[in-house]
C-alpha cells in the first residue's frame, strides 16, 4: 500500500501480522514484527505518523500515517498512542 513517497504492506493472520518497511537514511528494505512500529494518531494528518527503529542502521524513523495506513496498522496489532491537544 503507498501513500505519497512510502509504503507499508502487511500480510499474516491478525496474531502474527508482518510489515514491510524501509529506511530513509540506509535505504535498507525489511520486515518488521507489530511490536517494532509505533502509531501516534494526532488531531490532525500532521500530528498522526507511525515509527520504528531500522534494524539494519538504528536510525529512529518517523512517517506520516494516512487513514489507509491508520487501519493497516491498527488492524495488524500496532501498539497506538492517541495525541490530545490541550487547550
């Protein structure tokens, strides 16, 4: 599935789910367990975003999470923190 300039795909069964992911910095291409990635749902598309540290270099890499990739993740087991504004 891509969204703008990445791509997350999963495969599996909902207790074992997959994700395919890459890093920017190293370029590296691997598969990543639901509790290697992080998912922030902020109250707007720029305050929402998944990360995950790349296995390959250790850099900690963060990208922004459309609806579509939303579900992927949540569907997949990905651990979520919900960002309130305070006013």
């Amino acid at each position: 599935m891509s969204e703008g300039t990445h791509t997350v795909t999963a495969r599996g069964s909902a207790t074992s789910v997959i994700f395919k992911a890459a890093c920017p910095q190293c370029r590296g291409r691997f598969e990543l367990a639901a509790g290697a990635l992080r998912l922030a749902i902020g109250a707007s598309h720029r305050t929402t975003f998944y990360s995950f540290t790349c296995p390959d270099c250790g850099t900690a890499v963060r990208k922004p999470a459309g609806e579509r990739i939303v579900e992927l993740l949540t569907g997949g087991g990905v651990r979520t923190l919900r960002l309130h504004s305070t006013v």
